[in-house]
C-alpha cells in the first residue's frame, strides 16, 4: 500500500532562525506590523510503499533521523495518511 507522508521540520525554538528574521523584516517594511514572528523551516511529502501504516511511520522516522533533519539545530513532525 502506498502511503503520503510529510515531514515538517522547523528550526529549535532555543535557534536564531535568520531567513524568518529577514522575512519578519520584510513583512513590516511592507506595513504587515501585526507579523509578531516568523520562523522558516521545510515541508517534505514523501510516497512510502508499505504494509502498514506503523510502518510507513518507521521508515519516514529514518529517514527524517539519517537525513532530513539536524537533531541539533532542527525538530520534526510526521504525519502519515
């Protein structure tokens, strides 16, 4: 069976996020002042082929631990359809 699964990986909250700080700048240089902050992360969708769903969650686990985040600057979060 085939599974959608994204990953949404964001920046720690603890990290300095410069692209939302550029863009946080951006919006109030366009008068956008009710902005109060941006953080800029990824969203991943990936096509898993498997037989459960535990499963497809196991495999995108993997791959967002081996190479789709940085522990130690990056959290992620998937979700499995």
């Amino acid at each position: 069976m085939i599974f959608t699964v994204q990953i949404k990986v964001m920046p720690l909250k603890d990290l300095l996020d410069p692209q939302g700080k550029a863009v946080m700048g951006g919006l109030q240089n366009l008068g956008l002042n009710n902005v109060t902050d941006v953080r800029i992360g990824k969203h991943i969708d990936l096509q898993i082929d498997a037989e459960t769903k535990e499963t497809a969650q196991s495999i995108a686990e993997d791959a967002a631990k081996k190479l789709l985040a940085n522990p130690v600057m990056e959290v992620y979060e998937i979700t499995v359809n």
